[in-house]
C-alpha cells in the first residue's frame, strides 16, 4: 500500500517536473520569430522553387472562383512558385489561425481579420509583418484610399489601432446596408429610405399593410452586429462610432448609443422585426424577404449577388444619412487582409503574390465574379439596378468617410459580448440603458488594460 | 546438534537468499513496468503532461499568442463572480436533471411495464429503435431537432394542428424556453441508454422471484419495489454515472443549436472553455474552467460511485 502511494507521487513529481520544463516560464514566452530585417525585393522569378503556402477563407461561390483564377495566373506567371491553398470558411479560420500562426512551421501568406481580437493579436504577438517596406516597392498607399489602408494598420506593439504600420491589404469592399423591395415599397408609396426617420416611416407603413417591415433572423448571433452597427451609425454618426471603436474616446453609455438602444427596442416591440428573431437563421430571413415577404432586410454587400440572383430588379439597396450630415454613414470596410507571416522563408515572393492577387488586375477578376473589388475600377461602369446602388454606395461612403468598422473590432471579447446582448435586447430582456452598460463593461476593462 | 546445524544452515541460507530474492523481486517488478510503459508514456504525454499544463495556463492571463502575465487564482474567482461564467455551471446544473433525472425515471416507468409484460412481441425492435439516438452521431441528433423546434418545425405545425397555436413557440429563440428544450434533446438521448441497462439487469433477476410474488398476490407497484428496483441498484449507478458526465460534458449540442444563446442563457462550461480557447483569446480564463469542469466530474463520479452496491464489486 505504502509503495503503491510512493509510486503514485513519483509519477505525479516527474509529471509536475516534465509540464514546468515544458512551459519553462510564462506561456507564451520566446515564440515569437525574429523578424528578419533584411533588404526587401520584387524579384520572384529568382527566388527558386518556392512553395507558397496560403490560408484563405474565400469560400462564397463568385469568390472561390476568383481566387483560384488568381492563383493560377499567379502560378502562370512564375512556374517556379507552387501555391498550396488551404481554404476555409470564416469562423473555421478564426479558431483555427492563432494556433497554426504559433506553431512552428506557420504558412506564408494568411488573411487576417481586423481589429484588436485578430490582426491586433497577430501583431502583438510578433506573427505578421509590417508591410511598410514592401508599401515602398509596391505602392500600394497610392492604389487604396486612405480609409481603407487606415482599417488594416496597427502601431508596431499591436496596442493601437490604425496605428503608422500597414499588415495587410484586401481585395473586396463591404459596406453593411439596407435592401429594400422595390415593389412592396411603390405599393406603399414611399421612396427609397435616407434616413432614420424615414426608414421608421416606411416601416410602419408596411406594418400598418400587412407586411412585415423588416426581416430579420438571429440564431447565429453575428447579424445582431449588423443590425446595431447600421442603426447606432445613422445616429451617432462617423466620428464618434470611430473614436469607439479604436478606443480614442467615447463611452458605449453614450447618448446616442442608448437612443440606438432605444430604436431597435422599440421596432422590436412595435413588430417590425421578425418576431422571435433570436430562434430564426440569418439564411430563413433572407429567404423570407427574397419571397418578396418583407420590406427591409439589413446584410453586408456580400450578398448582393445572391439577392440580385433572387430578385432581380426588385431589389434595391440603400444607406441611411444621420441628421445633419450630409453623407450616408454605415458599416462596413474592406474583407479579411491579406498579411504575410514573420515566419515566412520567402516574404518577398509572399509580398508579390498578395499585390498580384489585390491589384487592379484582380479586381477586375473580382467584378466578372459578381464580387465588390475594394478598390473599384476607374474605368468601370456598373451594370444599371443593383450592381449600380451597391457600387456607388460603396464609392460615396468610402471617398466621404462615411464607413464605420465592424462595432466587434472594439475588444477582444466584444463580439461575444455585443452579439448576445443584442440578443437580449430585442427580446425585451434588458433596458436600453442597461444594454450600453453590458458593452461599457467589457470595453472600459479593455480601454483601461491597454 | 544435528538440528541446530540444520537450523544455523538454514538459517543462512535466508540470510544469504535474501538480497538476491529482493533483487530478483527488483528485476522482476522493472520487468513488470516495461510491460506498462508504452502505455504509462502514452497517458503521460496525451494526458498527464496537458492536463498539468492546462492547470498551469489556469494561472495566467493568456490571448494564445503573446507573453502570458500571471494573474494568480484570479481566473478561478471570476468563475465565481463573472456572471456569464456562474451561470453556465448554473445551466448545467438544470441539464443534469433532463440528461440524467428525467430519462432514469422514465426508463424505470418503461422498465416496470415491460417487465411485466415478459413475451413482449417484438421487444428487439423497440429496445433498437429506443437505443437508436445512442448510435446517431450527435450533429445529425442536434441537426435534427435545431429543425424540429425551428418556428415552423415539426413541433409548432404539430400544435398548431391540435388547436394549440397560443403555445406554439421559437423553442430555441425563446430566454424562456432555450435551456428546456436543449435539455430535453438530452431526455430523449439518453431514455434508450437507461432503457436497454435496466431490462439488461432485470433479466438478470430469477424468474422464480417474480412468480413467487405474482403467487403471493403482490401488485405490480409492490413487484417493482420489491424486486426490480433493488436488483437494478448496479445499474442504476451505471446509469447515473454515464448520464450525469454526459451531461456535464455537454458541448456538441449547445455548439450546433443555440452558440450558448440567446444571450447566454444555453451557455455551458464545455462551451464557455472551447470559446475563450480558440474564439476570444482568454486562455487563461478557458483553462481555469475547464479545470474547475475536470475536478467536478471527478467529484461527482466518486460521489455517485460510493451508491454502487458493494457485493457487485
């Protein structure tokens, strides 16, 4: 019995001994790789025989097709690089990049999503590099507007936000809008909505008909962002959602965000929501008002070929302008960047082959597919209905400022802590004010670490 | 003076036996744990060496990625007073009761019917189809049922058919109705499991025992309570043993229906620890559930365990 337990606290001394030996100090510590310093070049051809390897995660049916003709032409270009695609879906890639980015043998080139949870992370932790000095060989300040390059800076520590350090360049623009159906709208005679006011207008129109304002679906939690994003933006206004969001200033408790609060409560309770929102799928409302059984419904331009597929011309597609200014505002920005890894062997073939598939070329690939490129060709004019209101919104919000970054860039909590507290509100769990002061909470922590 | 030779000789021999006994004991005992090992290193590396791990990241305050800052038991104290974090060890609290209660109960309701009925025409049918959700990977059960309790899904066309529109529902939409009908996926996985080790066990029991009482006139109420329940006492532990973990473990069916929503209100541990692991970056606070998660089970079990009848052992 003795030497039974003997035994058991030896197994138990050497396991304790191997796990500290294994972790040696803090976890975390010394695995960063150095970052190499070297001179940067465009030459690839003199590279060797590279393979490239590259994580992705456009999977949506235009975009995939885009990416692999990208590729191969990339591969046409420069027989000597071999590209290894490793594709998933979004949410796949964001639990599944931090581990792949701090192992030892990391891909070359990755898209990273914005904000502090990912790419502030990534850059903190020494994982990508800062693409200053490949910005002076290839240019690319001149190519993107300076709103767009802002979103996919950081500061060097990764502690600030559009910080003086580019990471990573994007291929698409997204801006979060308002579809409308055209038919339903000229059957209740009213226009195309440009405001709040209007929008609550049209809607209680529609109410008042018969027909449900706004389609809307929950289950999945991430449209929650949406429908807050586009409503607190319309009031509060770009300045004051930016300096949010990077954290330069502001509170979530803030007038204007309770009064956003405060609408989305209220549409709720007056029935311009589906009801039950929280147990319907993003896709099963998005059916629904591509049946022509709702008004309105809130998404991303992301999905403007799946809509104007579905609808033809009755679809439309709208921003809304907050009092006073004299632009829309809305969410939005540009898709996942592409950054290129500090454990990268060859970052200067990683380099050429992230502006091959970004430049004005691949736009143009991007177009053909359906897709909104993030830098819109000067030359280009968009197909009338739709494509048209998608396009020229994009222009005019992107040129005027008006674009406000995903509200869950906030903290590296906030997604979770904003998707289920818009969850809670629309069913009437908690007050407006109480709402604000669940996001107060866990971005004054993360303002306050910092 | 003969014996006492033979004494003295024998007397040595042990002396000088011993040591090499003991050592032939030595050799044959590192012998024995060459055999263990491969296996002893295989628990050690894949289960030991993360499990300690995983304490020592409890202690930290980790996003996965850059320099770990100590932070004490402070991670184990938000378990406390985090309310996100309370209330999933609240929520899976409710769960144990339609994971484990609820379907013991119903299967011993079946049980004392069934027994009694002992030629029960096609009973290997209804023992596969009761057992059948064990055998259903858990996506397609949690597929299934995320469509069944959907606005018009099975079950709200089902009452609106009957007349019963004002208590149709968004089941998994609803602050109200959420944690219930996850927990009732869990009822109806697990009745076929208690099912089919109660009948296991009460085929065990002497047909005579039955009859004598059937002789005696005892009603089938007193037959259960004389006879079946004490004679399931084994599998009953069983039972609770496989239930109860189960539904401390619960991950996959929260995962797939609700993500822990609405709000929090479906949040369990195994999906808080998955979430702040990989999706929000609190390692730290990850591990120190998962910890608290592991010691529970552990807890529980031996707790369930000491119900165990000891004659079985």
């Amino acid at each position: 019995m003795n030497g039974k337990k003997r035994s058991w606290t030896g197994v138990i001394a050497v396991s304790v001994a191997v796990a500290l030996s294994l972790t040696a100090c803090a976890p975390g510590a010394g695995s960063a790789p150095a970052e190499s310093s070297g001179p940067v070049s465009k030459d690839v051809a003199g590279a060797g025989d590279v393979t490239l390897t590259v994580w992705d995660q456009n999977t949506d049916e235009g975009i995939t097709d885009a990416q692999e003709k990208l590729n191969a032409a990339f591969s046409a270009k420069y027989p000597n690089v071999k590209i290894d695609r490793v594709t998933q879906s979004f949410a796949d890639l964001k639990t599944t990049l931090k581990l792949a980015l701090s192992g030892d043998n990391p891909p070359d080139v990755v898209q990273a999503n914005q904000g502090y949870p990912d790419m502030g992370a990534f850059v903190e932790g020494g994982l990508i590099r800062s693409l200053n000095d490949y910005d002076g060989l290839y240019d690319w300040s001149s190519y993107y507007p300076e709103s767009l390059l802002k979103i996919n800076s950081f500061s060097a520590d990764g502690k600030t936000w559009q910080g003086d350090n580019l990471f990573g360049i994007s291929q698409t623009g997204e801006v979060v809008g308002i579809y409308y159906n055209k038919k339903i709208l000229s059957q209740l005679g009213v226009e195309a909505p440009t405001s709040l006011d209007d929008l609550e207008k049209s809607m209680a129109a529609s109410k008042a008909a018969g027909i449900l304002p706004m389609a809307y679906g929950d289950i999945e939690k991430s449209p929650g962002i949406h429908l807050f994003g586009v409503v607190q933006a319309a009031i509060a206004g770009s300045d004051a959602v930016n300096e949010l969001v990077t954290g330069a200033g502001g509170a979530w408790t803030d007038d204007a965000t309770v009064e956003a609060a405060k609408t989305i409560q209220d549409w709720s309770s007056k029935g311009y929501i589906t009801e039950g929102a929280n147990g319907v799928s993003r896709d099963d409302a998005l059916a629904q008002f591509e049946a022509g059984q709702a008004a309105f419904y809130i998404v991303g331009t992301w999905k403007q070929a799946a809509i104007s597929e579905a609808m033809g011309d009755d679809a439309g597609f709208t921003t809304l302008t907050p009092k006073g200014a004299d632009s829309p505002v809305t969410t939005g920005g540009e898709g996942l960047a592409w950054a290129v890894t500090t454990g990268s062997k060859n970052p200067d073939v990683a380099a050429a082959y992230i502006d091959f598939i970004n430049n004005a070329e691949a736009a143009k690939t991007f177009i053909d597919e359906n897709s909104l490129p993030s830098v819109i060709p000067a030359d280009y004019t968009p197909k009338p209905g739709l494509e048209t209101d998608v396009f020229d919104t994009y222009g005019s919000v992107t040129s005027s400022g008006g674009l406000v970054p995903y509200l869950d860039y906030s903290t590296p909590t906030f997604y979770d802590t904003l998707t289920s507290a818009v969850q809670q509100l629309t069913d009437k769990q908690v007050t407006p004010q109480a709402f604000t002061e669940i996001l107060q909470k866990d971005y004054s922590g993360f303002v306050g670490s910092k | 003076m003969t014996v006492t030779t033979r004494l003295r000789s024998g007397e040595t021999r042990t002396t000088g036996a011993a040591p090499s006994r003991t050592r032939r004991r030595r050799i044959a005992s590192l012998k024995a744990f060459l055999y263990v090992a491969p296996a002893l290193a295989f628990s050690l590396i894949f289960l030991i060496v993360p499990t300690l791990q995983t304490a020592w990241y409890s202690l930290y305050d980790w996003n996965g990625l850059s320099v770990a800052t100590w932070a004490g038991v402070q991670n184990y104290i938000d378990i406390v007073q985090d309310e996100q974090l309370r209330d999933s060890f609240l929520h899976v609290g409710v769960l144990v009761v339609f994971y484990s209660f609820l379907p013991i109960a119903i299967a011993l309701l079946l049980t004392m019917v069934i027994s009694r009925a002992h030629a029960l025409r096609g009973m290997s049918f209804f023992r596969t189809v009761l057992f059948l959700p064990q055998v259903i990977a858990s996506v397609v059960i949690a597929t299934t049922w995320l469509s069944i309790y959907s606005p018009n899904g099975l079950l709200n066309t089902l009452l609106r058919a009957i007349g019963l529109d004002s208590l149709t529902h968004v089941w998994l939409g609803d602050f109200n109705t959420a944690l219930v009908s996850v927990g009732f996926v869990g009822t109806w996985l697990n009745v076929g499991l208690c099912l089919v080790l109660f009948l296991s066990g009460v085929g065990n029991v002497q047909p005579e025992l039955f009859e004598a009482a059937r002789l005696d006139g005892a009603s089938g109420l007193q037959e259960f309570f004389g006879i079946t329940l004490p004679a399931l006492r084994g599998q009953i532990t069983v039972a609770l043993t496989l239930t109860v973990v189960s539904s401390l473990k619960t991950f996959d069916l929260v995962y797939i229906t609700t993500r822990g929503g609405p709000g929090n209100s479906t949040s369990v541990p195994a999906f808080e620890a998955y979430n702040r692991a990989f999706n929000s970056g609190q390692v730290g606070s990850a591990a120190s559930v998962a910890v608290v998660l592991t010691i529970g089970i552990l807890l529980i079990t031996a707790l369930i365990g000491r119900l165990q009848p000891k004659d079985t052992e």
